[in-house]
C-alpha cells in the first residue's frame, strides 16, 4: 500500500514538473563557464520527438553554461537514419555548446559511452540516458549532493544517469566494446570496478525521472532477440563468456552487487585499450 502511495506521489510530482517547465523561457546560453562537469546524452532515432529535444530543452535551460555531448546511435534503416540526422541537425543548430557525435550505423552502447568520454573537456562527466526527465532544479541538487567529491557514483541505483571521473576510466579501463548492442556493458564494469577495489556509491535524487522507456524497435535490426524484456541477447552471450558466475563464494571470485553473483574472469577475456587512455 505504501509502495503503491508512493508511486502515486511521484507520478502526480512530475505532471506537476512538466506544467512548471511550460511555463518557463529559456535561458540565453552562455560561454562554457562551469568546468566541474561535461554532460553527455546518448540517444537515437525513436526517441527524437518524445524524449530527446524535450530533455534537450531542460538541459539547456539548467545548464546553458556546461559542455553538452550528444552522441546519437545509427541505425540499420540507413534512409531513415539519413532523414533523421538532418532534423537533429537543424534542431542543435539553435543551441551553442553542444556537440554531436552521430553514426549512420548501429553502434554499442559502450562505444557510445567511450566516445563521449573522449570527448569531454572536463575531468568528470554526466553520462544520461535520453528518456529522463528532470526538473528546473536539477542543478542545484547535483551542487548540494556530494557527488561531486566523488569519482563514480550511480543516480538512484541506476546506470541510466550516473557522474564518472576520467581518473577512473584510466584506472579501470574503457568500456568493453565487443559488446555488440545494448545490455550488460554496466555489469561487466561494474565487475571490473569491483576488482580494481573501487567501491560503486549511489546518491538518491528527486530532481531526476527515470522513465525507463520500452523500445518499441532496435538500431540493430529489425528482428533482435532479446532477454529481461529490452536487453539485447548478444550482449547477454558476449557476457557468459567473458565471467565465470557463481552463487557461491569461490577462490579467485568477487561479489558482484548489481549481478546479486560472484564473478571471475575468464582467461584471455581483459578489457582490450580501444583508445589511448592519454587521450582524456
């Protein structure tokens, strides 16, 4: 019943966000000032109209003085792709202090998430899912929440929105990009964080939604197995290859929180160096 109530607050909170947000104007962007953070979008096709210019519009009205990366999945409708990379062209072309990364082609989450890494001027880096919501003072939680004095943390237990330093990705390594699609990228770092002896905090936050949409297709084909409902399959496969799982405690396994597992690596299975870690 409680679980229930909740739900229902939150549900009415942000109807109540969204009346607020039409009824505010836009900021006048700024040079890039604020250097404590970049922001990265990930997004794609389907979401352009329902998630991706409205989350586009807060961001820049919350932070019209931060870096702003898109990095835009393609897709194997390479026509349709084609048309739709020109109507985000048009619409970034009124926002100063964004970047967009864009493939014609489908490419893994984790290159995506790699990719804006490289490209972001600051040491730590926002990484957003396109289908979140946030409110006008969004900002103002991130300043007073401490995650900023931190150099990895997860919003909400969530790999959706999370704040990631580079000292980490140099410490830990890039994302692994023989996942081929979407799905288990976050686990498989996770793990790794885990073995560098990096402990994975999470921050609760109220100025951020997430929506958790259900694609209703993939950039990778039209006909693409899946597992737990939204997850591509090859990405699950590449995963079981990768780590030995176990229920129980093992020589040589770790615990792994978000796998509720122990996990040990597989031999010949490291994290290859797909950039020079120079590079950021």
């Amino acid at each position: 019943m409680r679980h229930h109530l909740i739900r229902i607050v939150l549900f009415i909170y942000w109807k109540l966000i969204n009346v607020v947000w039409f009824f505010l104007t836009q900021k006048k962007e700024q040079l890039i000032l604020q250097s404590d953070y970049s922001i990265v979008v990930i997004t794609y096709i389907d979401r352009f109209d329902t998630f991706f210019k409205p989350l586009i519009k807060k961001l820049r009205f919350c932070f019209p003085d931060t870096q702003l990366i898109v990095v835009v999945n393609g897709h194997f409708d390479v026509i349709r792709q084609n048309e739709y990379l020109i109507n985000l062209n048009l619409f970034l072309k009124k926002y100063k202090n964004v970047k967009a990364i864009k493939f014609e082609t489908p490419q893994s989450l984790s290159k995506l998430w790699n990719l804006g890494l490289l490209e972001a001027a600051c040491e730590r880096v926002m990484i957003l899912n396109d289908d979140v919501n946030i409110s006008p003072w969004f900002r103002s939680e991130i300043n007073h929440s401490g995650i900023l004095n931190e150099r990895i943390t997860l919003m909400n237990r969530s790999w959706s929105h999370f704040m990631i330093s580079k000292d980490i990705v140099r410490r830990v390594g890039w994302f692994d990009e023989r996942f081929p699609a979407i799905g288990n990228e976050d686990e498989d770092y996770e793990a790794r964080l885990v073995f560098s002896g990096i402990t994975l905090p999470t921050i609760t936050f109220r100025q951020i939604q997430n929506i958790v949409e259900i694609p209703k297709s993939y950039s990778y084909g039209e006909h693409v197995e899946l597992v737990n409902i939204k997850y591509v399959k090859a990405n699950k496969e590449f995963f079981n290859s990768k780590w030995e799982i176990s229920s129980n405690r093992k020589e040589g396994f770790k615990y792994v929180q978000i796998l509720g597992a122990y996990l040990k690596l597989k031999n010949g299975m490291e994290t290859p160096d797909f950039y020079d870690l120079n590079q950021i």
